[in-house]
C-alpha cells in the first residue's frame, strides 16, 4: 500500500507531461533557426504564422498591443510605431525563443514533479507550510523569471473565451493549457494555485515576509469573493461575446492583470496601479488576486471537490484547540473543522493546518 501514491504519482506525471508534448505536437518539430519572413503587405497575425510563432509573442516583442491587430499590416505598423525592418526581424528571433514549445513541455514537467513532491514529501512533514514558503520563492524565480509567464492560469482561460468568441488562434493549444492545468488542480486541492502560479506566490511573499504581526490579518468573507469572482466573470463574458468594449478593451482582466509583471514592456498604467493595490491588500490579507478576480481560481475552487489529496482531520487524535482554525490564513480549515461542505471557502492547501496541530491530528492524503 505504501507503494501506490508513489505509483498514482508517476503516471499523474507521465499523463501530465504525454499530455504537453501532444498539445505542441508537429510545433517541436519545427526548425526555429529557420530564415526570418518578412513581408510589409502582410498583418502582424500572418507575419507571426510564417515565421512559426504565435501572433501574441510578436506583438509583445514588438512592444504592442492591439485588440483587432490582425487588420493591421506591418507598413501601417511601422509607419505608425517607427519600427524598422531590422527591430521586425530582431522581433521574430527572440519571439521564436519566448514562444519554444520545449518551454511549454519543461513548464508542466517541472509542475507535476513539484506537486508529486509537494503531496509524497512536503505535506506530510509538520513544518510543511515553512518548507512550502521557501519553495515560492523559487517558484516565482522559477515560473515567473525564467521560464517565462506563459502559460499561465489567467491568460490561459481568457484565451479559451477569446477563442470561441473570434475563433483566431489555436484551440488545441488553448483549450489543451486548461486541460492541463485543470488536471494539476485535481491532483491536490487548488494544487497548482497554492504551489505553481508565480503571482499566486508573489503575493504570498508579501503575506508572510512582512513586519507587521498577524493580528492585523483580514480574513475576506469567502460568500462576498465569491459572489465578486463571479460577477467579474459574468461581465467579461457578457462584454467579449456581447462584442463590446470598455475603456477601449474587450477583457476586463487585461487591466488587473497581475502576470504581466514578469513581462515588464506590457505594464500599462492601469495594471501598475492595480499591482499597487494589490501588493497592499496582500500585507493584510492572503492572495486578494486570487480571492477576489482569478477566474481559473474559480474552476479550480469547483474541482477542490474531486481532487486526490486534500486535507483531513483525525477525529481520535483532535484535541478541538482550534490551532489550525486560527493558523489558516482563510475560512477553508473552520468550514473543514465543521464538516460544512456545502460551499466550503478555497483552501490552497498552504499546510498551516498541518503545521500549527501539535497533536498531529491533520495530515494531506488521497480522499477515500
């Protein structure tokens, strides 16, 4: 029995990982040291497509952003911008390494290994949650800095929207990125938000290494996150397919969208002041992105019911002190402590809990 969750680690590993090669396919096939195209009578969209990357990547090499780009060709583009022949081609090179699809197979290879770590090793140590702060810091070295930020959960779920929507791009890329993702938020409760998302681990940086003491935290009120999420997902959802705009932009998430600091050429003003306000919230309340806007954090909060690991309580060795009630730094343990499933709050299985119960009452395990 000892050998089964290292067993159901593996092949979660190997789906993850066949899984990403496969959503690439013939793209890891592709020469990307091949001659630069370049065509000025052409979009951005169609230059973007026969130099074999994605039409997003150019545009954020290019320094630009434009909701209907791809009724703009490269003469009117440079025309407009003062970009010359030789910054398009310079573009296109550093583009077709943003846009390696080796990057995409590493990221989720990296993913699953971490959260097989995080579920076999980590969690079932009592200083869990120390452990796990370290290891943020390296995941937003690792997933924000140097990997780079795509895929990440926001861009990738907008995109699959934007896609039905326009039916531009590729669907197999975007619909496999959730998928995917979805997969890895299965394997442990809101796994992949609480140990993976770089943003997810930079406002947590401020929540922990910070000076004032925990007194002053704010629990949120899980109902009212909730009802906000979903409002701000209803109104993007309206927007995009009502074929609207508000303040010149069909998705309400591009403003408050907070992976965009590890892409600093797209930090526009409202993002930095979102930043601002968020980076603030985050001293006194844990992960305010992600309680209040992230709409791939609202799909991972409905599959919390169905994931693989999660945290139990064990009634004979429970002292009912409350330590993990008062440790957790949201409503997830009271409710878990409760045994109220209905609308439990998101746990992002952080190990507070388990590192707070001196009676070792709490662990992390395959739900039964």
């Amino acid at each position: 029995m000892k050998s089964r969750p290292r067993l159901i680690a593996v092949v979660f590993i190997l789906f993850v990982v066949v899984g990403s090669i496969a959503i690439q396919g013939k793209r890891l096939l592709e020469d990307r040291t091949a001659a630069v195209v370049y065509a000025p009578n052409r979009t951005l969209d169609d230059l973007a497509q026969a130099n074999g990357v994605l039409p997003s990547e150019l545009k954020y090499c290019l320094r630009y952003e434009m909701p209907k780009a791809d009724s703009v060709n490269v003469f009117q583009f440079a025309d407009k911008s003062g970009v010359s022949e030789t910054d398009f081609r310079r573009a296109i090179v550093r583009a077709r390494e943003d846009d390696n699809p080796w990057r995409f197979v590493i990221r989720f290879l990296l993913w699953s290994i971490l959260l097989a770590a995080a579920t076999l090793w980590v969690m079932r140590r009592h200083n869990a949650a120390t452990i796990r702060r370290w290891i943020l810091v390296g995941v937003w070295f690792l997933f924000g800095a140097w990997l780079g930020v795509v895929p990440n959960p926001l861009d990738s779920f907008v995109a699959v929207f934007q896609w039905l929507a326009d039916r531009q791009g590729s669907p197999i890329l975007m619909v496999g990125s959730v998928v995917l993702m979805a997969v890895l938020s299965v394997w442990g409760a809101k796994l992949l938000c609480g140990w993976g998302c770089p943003f997810g681990a930079l406002q947590e940086m401020l929540f922990y290494f910070r000076v004032l003491p925990r007194k002053y935290d704010f629990h949120f009120p899980f109902w009212l996150s909730l009802v906000i999420r979903v409002l701000v997902l209803a109104a993007f959802l309206t927007i995009l397919f009502g074929g609207w705009t508000v303040w010149g932009l069909s998705n309400l998430y591009e403003p408050v969208n907070g992976f965009k600091v590890f892409r600093f050429p797209q930090l526009t003003k409202p993002i930095l002041y979102s930043l601002a306000i968020f980076g603030v919230l985050s001293i006194l309340m844990f992960r305010p992105f992600c309680q209040l806007v992230c709409p791939f954090g609202l799909l991972a909060w409905l599959l919390e019911k169905v994931s693989v690991y999660r945290i139990h309580i064990d009634p004979k060795r429970c002292t009912h002190c409350l330590k993990c009630v008062r440790a957790c730094p949201t409503q997830a343990m009271k409710r878990i402590y409760d045994k109220k499933t209905l609308l439990p709050p998101d746990c992002w299985s952080c190990g507070e809990c388990i590192e707070s119960c001196s009676a070792r009452a709490i662990s992390y395990k395959i739900s039964p």
